[in-house]
C-alpha cells in the first residue's frame, strides 16, 4: 500500500515538475514578444489634407505608440 501512495506521489511531482517547467517557457516567450519593440518616428508635417491626418493620428493610437 505505501509503494501505491509513493507511485502517485512521484507521477503528481513529475506532472507538477512538467507544469512548472511549461509555465516558465511560456513566461520567458512571452517576455522576448514584449521586449521587441521598437522605436518609430512619424512626422506628419507635409500632410495638408484633415481627413488623412486624422487617419494617420488613429492609426498611431491603435498602434499604442505615444509621443
């Protein structure tokens, strides 16, 4: 009876080692997609036309850039 309990023990520790290990992989992906942003400059200065700088001004602010 007590090698059925260690049996169990060691399959839940080895599932949990396997949890953890997923966890972490999944953290340090998603740190690498987090951290590869890059910087954009957008000068806006020759557009004449309201509509097209109202358009450029959305896009930005969906692209969560800031400035």
């Amino acid at each position: 009876m007590f090698d059925t309990f260690l049996l169990i023990f060691v399959a839940i520790d080895a599932e949990g080692q396997l949890l953890l290990a997923s966890k972490e992989s999944r953290l340090k992906e998603l740190g690498h997609m987090q951290g590869g942003q890059q910087e954009l400059i957008v000068v806006a200065s020759l557009i004449d036309c309201i509509p097209n700088l109202a358009g450029l001004a959305r896009t930005c602010e969906v692209s969560h850039m800031r400035g």
